[in-house]
C-alpha cells in the first residue's frame, strides 16, 4: 500500500505570522475540530497524522488521537496556526496505537487555514476524495474551495506586500538622497570650519604681530622721547647760558663811561 507523506513550505511559511517558532515569532492559532465516520474493529482506533506539531509532524507514535462516538463518528480538536495550510492523513492503529494497520486512501488531505479562522470544523471521509466539508464562521464549503480562497488571500497579501516593499524601496531612495545631501552639507560646513578656522589662526598670527610691531614701536617711541627730551634739555641749558652771557657787561666798555666821566668834570 502506497502511503503519500508529502510535506511542504506554504506561502505562509515566508510570509511570517504569530505562531512560536524557533525565532520566536508568533501567530494566531485556529481551532480546528476533525470528524471521520468510519467503522472499525472493536479493540481498534483512529489516527490523524499531518504536517503541524500538533498533529505529530508525520510521526504516527506523537499523531493525534480521535474519540469515538455513537453512530461510528470519530471527533478530535487541534489547534493549528491561522493562514497556512495543513496536510493530514487518518490512520487505522492496534488496540496498543503503536501500529498503523491502514493509512487513508488517496494523497495527503489538505486544510487550508484563512487568517481570520477562529473556528473550524472539518467533515472526512476515509476514501479521501475531493468534497469534504469545511464549516467556519457558520459557512460551508469544501477543502478544495477552501484552498482557492486561501491561495487567493495569499496573492492579495503578497500584492499588498509587493506594493509595501516598492513603498519602502521608494522611501529608502529617498532616505539616501537626503542621506546623501546631509553628507554634502556635512562636508560643505567641515570645509567652511576648516577655512574659518585656518583664517582665525592666520587672524591670530596677525595680532601677535601687530602686537610686536606695536610693542617694537612702543619701545622705539620711548626712546625717541627719551631723546627729543634729552636734547630739548641741552638746548635749553645752552640757551640759558647764552642769555647769561649776553646779561654781562664786558670791563673794557663799563671803563670807558668811567673816564669820560672824569674828563667831563
């Protein structure tokens, strides 16, 4: 008996969502109730095995277990992740669930799961063929419905996404342009620190030359004061000297006077 075990990556896998994996992230969870009518041997029971952890990671020994009812009506709940899609089989196990004695007809059933599901319910049949029922939110419809549905939220999502992506592309270019305009500005203003600040040096070394030069011209200033006083007062004294001299009457002119005096008398 050929037994399809097939398991594979969702869209939904890629797209994210609040389920805890290993990263951490998580996803909203979908309750999900399986129904099988189906009758078995006394001492036997019934499996589903799929894809989830939930539902055992299609490891039979870890597969969940279905309850029987009256009217061979077989019932269990899982609770799987909101917006991806299940693949499951029912299997026929020993009285001990160690053994599987039979696997459901047919390839892997498929559950797709919308992201809004809270609740669903799903009504099998053993045979695996298309048409079982799907009920949520109080509709129903059919697996294979139920995965065009899916498959159509996934491509509005991934459009919706796409423009997402082709917005934030936009803003990154934009982000770079200003990034790029705040670098020119940035080297703009270090280049006109730069030149300020070679100008303020070349301003300072011109104080501190002015500074000497006037301190030079201080100095020779003094000097040449020191010197205009010192021959301001040579002359000075000369000039005095000179009226001095001038205020003496010479002896030859002061006898004269004299004799002409005794002549006279």
């Amino acid at each position: 008996m050929e037994v399809m075990l097939t398991v594979r990556r969702t869209p939904a896998d890629a797209l994210g969502g609040r389920t805890r994996f290993g990263g951490g992230v998580s996803r909203p969870m979908t309750r999900v109730r399986f129904w099988l009518n189906w009758h078995v041997e006394y001492g036997q029971a019934i499996r589903v095995v799929g894809s989830h952890e939930n539902l055992g990671a299609w490891q039979l020994s870890e597969a969940l277990q279905l309850h029987w009812s009256e009217g061979d009506q077989w019932t269990a709940v899982a609770e799987l992740p909101a917006g991806r899609i299940a693949e499951y089989k029912y299997v026929l196990v020993d009285s001990n669930n160690s053994q599987g004695l039979s696997w459901q007809q047919g390839n892997n059933s498929v559950l797709a799961l919308r992201q809004d599901d809270r609740e669903v319910e799903v009504y099998d049949n053993w045979a695996g063929g298309p048409g079982a029922a799907v009920i949520a939110a109080g509709k129903s419809t059919t697996r294979e419905n139920r995965l065009v549905a899916w498959a159509e939220d996934i491509e509005r999502l991934v459009a919706s996404q796409r423009g997402e992506l082709r917005r934030s592309r936009m803003e990154l270019i934009a982000a770079q342009d200003d990034a790029r305009s705040a670098r020119e500005e940035t080297r703009r203003l270090k280049t006109e620190l730069a030149t300020a600040q070679a100008d303020r040096q070349e301003d300072k070394m011109r104080v501190r030359e002015l500074e000497t030069m006037n301190k030079l011209l201080r100095t020779q200033l003094q000097d040449s004061a020191a010197s205009f006083r010192a021959a301001l007062e040579t002359a000075q004294r000369y000039l005095r000297e000179a009226e001095q001299q001038s205020a003496k009457p010479s002896s030859s002119n002061t006898a004269e006077p004299h004799a002409m005096a005794s002549l006279l008398s």
